[in-house]
C-alpha cells in the first residue's frame, strides 16, 4: 500500500470541515488521530469505525472526549476511499434519524455529481 495507508480520506464539499472547525481543540486533535487510525491500520477496531445498521452502506467514525460524544458518517467509494460528510456530536443513546437522513442525502448528492463528470 502507499506509504503504509490502508485507506485514503477525502472531504465531500465543507460538510466535515465545517463540523470539524465547529468543535474544541481536544476534539480535533481526537479526530484528526482517529482518522489516522482508520487511514493506516488495515482491520479498524468498531469502536472507531462501525456500519449503521437500516442505511445504504453509511459508516459512522466514532469519537469520545470526555463524556462527549461524536459521529462522523462516511461511506466508500472505489474500495480504499473513504467520503466524509456530515458530524454532529451526539447527545442521546440513539442516532438521531435526521443526521442519517442527511448523510443518505449527501451520498446520494455525491454520486449523482460523480456520474455527470
């Protein structure tokens, strides 16, 4: 693989970015390191990375500073890429149904685009 990396990430538009310049430093510095964890290490423990359930191949990145709790949906593309869109930090037990709404959105969006190209 190229230069030890697994998998390669990639930004969808300012979704994530915007989501990442909303949070503390402590929870950048958690999420830059998670993204790393899942770029480099070839099986991703599910504590980090884990497929939601009732959705059409979403992935949550997972992130916990302190009692803060944090979601970032995802989803492949060609095998190694890994999309990223919306992230939201999460205050009950269950993902809210509108954040996966809006990730299905987002990933439909993307391959829409990525056809007309």
């Amino acid at each position: 693989m190229n230069g030890g990396h697994f998998r390669n990430i990639f930004y969808y538009k300012d979704y994530y970015l915007d989501f990442f310049e909303s949070v503390r430093p402590d929870v950048q510095k958690k999420l830059n390191w998670t993204l790393q964890l899942i770029a480099t290490v070839e099986r991703i423990p599910k504590k980090y990375f884990d497929h939601i359930t009732n959705s059409t191949g979403l992935f949550e990145i997972r992130v916990e500073v302190g009692s803060d709790i944090y979601r970032v949906f995802s989803f492949f593309d060609k095998g190694n890429l890994i999309i990223l869109i919306n992230g939201f930090q999460k205050k009950t037990q269950k993902t809210p149904q509108g954040e996966i709404e809006l990730a299905e959105k987002l990933k439909k969006q993307y391959f829409d685009e990525k056809a007309k190209k």
